[in-house]
C-alpha cells in the first residue's frame, strides 16, 4: 500500500500522514474529471488565460509557504523553494501571456486547398510527478494544457502530500474549477486503473526509468498518448577556460543545486587536456567550502537529500564507484545516523565500461574525466544511455557550437550549465524519455491537431 506521508530529512520524524485514496474515491475523481471536462473545453480562451495569469499571481504571493513546505518535505533549502515558486510564476504568466498566439488556427500552406489546423483539447489527462521539485514539474504540465481546455487528475510523489495540497489549494483559490484539477493520493494499482479508463486521454510522468517503461507500457496497452521525461547523466564537456575558478564556482553550484536532485544537472565534466587537473583542484576547494545544513538556515548552501533511504542509496553507489578504481576527492559519506545529509563529493577516474560510468549519481556529487582530445570528449559526452541535456563551455562560441551539434541529447547548452525557461521546450532522447514540456512544444502534446477543410 502508498504510503502518504511528509517526513523531516534533516532528521527522519513524520510528521504527518495523509490517507490514501481509496478505490471509489479514485473512481469519483475520474468521473469528476471527464464531467468537468464538457464546460472546461467550452470555456473561452480568454477565460482560461485569465484564470493561469491569476495562479501566477498567486505564486509570487505565496513564495514563503509553499518554499516552507518543500523545505519540510524534501529538504530545499528556503532559497531554492522560492525560485521554484518564481518559476512557476514565469510558467503560467507566459501561457496566459501568449494564449491568443498559441492557440492560433493554423492555415495549411497549399494552392489546391483551403484548410486550417486547429488546436483543441483532449479531455481528462493524468499526470504523474516527482518529489523533487514538487511546484515546478507541476506547472510545465498543467499550464499549457489548464489553458488548452484539458482537465488534469494529478498523482504526487507519496513524500510530498504537503506540497501536492498547497498547490491544488492555490490553483482553486485562483479560480480554477475544482473538478477541473484533482490531486489523487493513489496507489500504483489505482493508477493503473485510472490509465485504463478511456475517458483518460493523456499521461504525462516525470520519474525514474522503471516507473517510465511501465506507465509507457500501460499506456501502450489502451493506446494512450504518454509523454516521458526520465533521468539524465548529463555531460559538460570543458574545451578551454580564461578564468577556472569562476568556472567551477559555476559548475559545482549547477551540479549541488536541490542537493544534485535535479535530471538536467551537469552531472558529468569532461575536460579537455591539461586543463583536467586545475579544474579538479578548484572543484574540490569550491565543494569542500559548501556549508550542509538545515534547508531553513540562509547559511546552508546544500540541505539533504529528499530522505533517509535516497542518501544511504547513493552513498552506496559512491563506495561502489570507488571500488571499481575511481578516486574520492572529498565528501560522499553519510553526516549521521538518521537524517538524509551526504557530504558533496568530488570523484575521478570512473572507468569506461563500470556500472558507474552508466548509472545516474542523483546527488551531490561532481564527476570529472579527462579526455585527451575533441574526439574523446565528444565520444565520452553520447556514451551513456541517457539523452537529457548537455552543457558545452569554451570562450570560443564558434568552437562551441560546432562541438554542440555533435552532442546527442535533447537540450544543448552553450557556456551555460543547464537549466529551464519557460518559453524553452525541454525534454530528452534515448531513455531520458519523448516528448516535450514548455514552450511552444509543452501545449502541443496532448491537443487535438483538428483539420477543418474549408
């Protein structure tokens, strides 16, 4: 059974349970769903786009408790929280900003026929969110398609009822039908049963591979349109630098940032050539300066990971990694017995070919490799199973880019360590999942592309 419960990191008290769904209140949410969806759809753009600029109001207003309530449940620290906050902000403001445009018929580009495309909604959609960044996940999901006309049934992570709660509370308080979004304490057999219902148009699941390859074969199974966004072991490859140390200053605070819980991380610099072992030195001065702490003291730079088990977990990965030959600069033990703080670590020499040279660290570690050259940057950067992001730094934009266009993932960033914008579609390829979020792209995936031949 799902359990549902907001548990201290920084100490691994629970401090509160939240009853889990049961079957006929799963039932009643979907039928709630679909029956909303009928005067949902009807309601004017306008209407809709009025409602979204409001939420993003309210997400400015409500900064304070909806950081406190992250820090409590996942350990972010206070800052963090509300840049999520902001974000989200951003997020709805730019699909209640650009509704007319985005929501444009579209003429088909022919001198044999006169038609348009249209872009209309699909009905109930379930989306399926993580824990580590409990707002922001959320928002690039539900905004485009609250504008578009769908309904949204939203399962959370069972460690963050908390949040999950405050941010239904807001969307309602800004005026969005109640029915129109639901949060569902399920469990993983009733979202089974909520995927199989034919009313469900859509599932969109931000996680971890194995929950992704089973929601995509569920999905499958009743020829529902998913959409994946999965891990990432994402690399930085460092062609050259003018000034090494505010690199790693830039480096080492992308990678800790959420305590290194975040899928677009650059969780892997490779650096070219000699300049490998500066850089190391200054990573490992930069990481062994980071203050661990309690997420609600400004002081803290990195807080814990979302829990007990997550910590001891890659902890474990970290002793594996160096078992296998690669070297532990700093870091990477566990602060006590009971809450969920790691040490930031620093590793090199992680082999080609080891478990750990393919597994994602989704935590506070920073992993440097060598490479002799170009080639084996580039080579070293597309050799893992994941396809998120990259991040490309040289002061030559020229040299680059043409090093960007080699890199075979979703998102290519150039002297930039990752990263989200709201009008900037993100997603990845090969098992870091299909399709996309935000942007342009976030509101055409679950539409229907309606031709009308005029």
């Amino acid at each position: 059974m799902t359990r549902y419960a907001t548990t201290d990191p920084t100490t691994g008290t629970v401090v509160a349970t939240v009853p889990t769904a049961t079957d006929e209140e799963v039932r009643d949410a979907v039928d709630r769903s679909a029956a909303a969806y009928a005067d949902w759809a009807r309601t004017p753009v306008g209407e809709r786009s009025r409602l979204l600029r409001r939420v993003a109001e309210l997400f400015l207003e409500q900064v304070d408790p909806l950081a406190e309530a992250a820090a409590l449940e996942m350990g972010k620290p206070l800052r963090e929280g509300w840049e999520e906050a902001e974000l989200c902000a951003e997020i709805f403001a730019y699909y209640a900003d650009n509704a007319e445009a985005l929501l444009a018929d579209r003429p088909v580009d022919s001198t044999r026929h006169r038609a348009v495309v249209q872009k209309r909604p699909l009905g109930p959609l379930l989306g399926i969110m993580p824990w580590n960044f409990p707002y922001y996940q959320v928002a690039r999901f539900a905004a485009p398609n609250l504008l578009v006309g769908n309904t949204i049934l939203l399962k959370h992570a069972p460690g963050c009822p908390r949040s999950a709660a405050a941010l239904e509370d807001l969307l309602h308080a800004a005026g969005v039908p109640r029915d129109v979004y639901l949060t569902l304490y399920a469990t993983d057999a009733q979202v089974g049963d909520v995927i199989a219902d034919p009313r469900v148009r859509g599932v969109s699941l931000t996680g971890g591979e194995r929950a992704g390859a089973a929601v995509a074969e569920q999905a499958g199974r009743h020829l529902t349109k998913v959409v994946l966004e999965l891990g990432g072991s994402d690399p930085a490859i460092v062609l050259d630098s003018d000034d090494p140390v505010a690199l790693a200053d830039t480096l080492v605070l992308s990678r800790v940032y959420n305590a290194g819980q975040a899928c677009n991380a650059p969780k892997r610099l490779i650096v070219v050539g000699d300049l490998h072992d500066v850089l190391v030195d200054h990573v490992v001065e930069r990481v062994s300066a980071l203050t661990v702490g309690d997420p609600r003291d400004p002081a803290t730079d990195v807080g814990p990971l979302s829990s007990r088990p997550a910590a001891e977990a890659l902890v474990a990965r970290i002793d594996r990694a160096v078992a296998d030959g690669a070297v532990l600069h700093v870091g990477g033990t566990l602060v006590d017995g009971t809450s969920a703080y790691v040490r930031p670590a620093v590793l090199t020499g992680i082999a080609p070919g080891t478990v750990s040279h393919h597994e994602e660290f989704f935590g506070p570690v920073v992993v440097l490799y060598r490479a002799a050259d170009v080639e084996e940057a580039v080579a070293l950067a597309n050799d893992t199973p994941y396809g998120l992001g990259a991040s490309v730094f040289s002061a030559d934009a020229d040299r680059a880019r043409a090093v960007a266009e080699r890199i075979d993932a979703g998102m290519v960033f150039l002297n930039e360590a990752g990263g989200s914008w709201a009008e900037i579609p993100f997603g990845g390829v090969k098992r870091s999942g299909f399709g996309r979020e935000l942007g342009t792209a976030g509101i055409t995936e679950f539409v229907n592309d309606r031709v009308v031949k005029l």
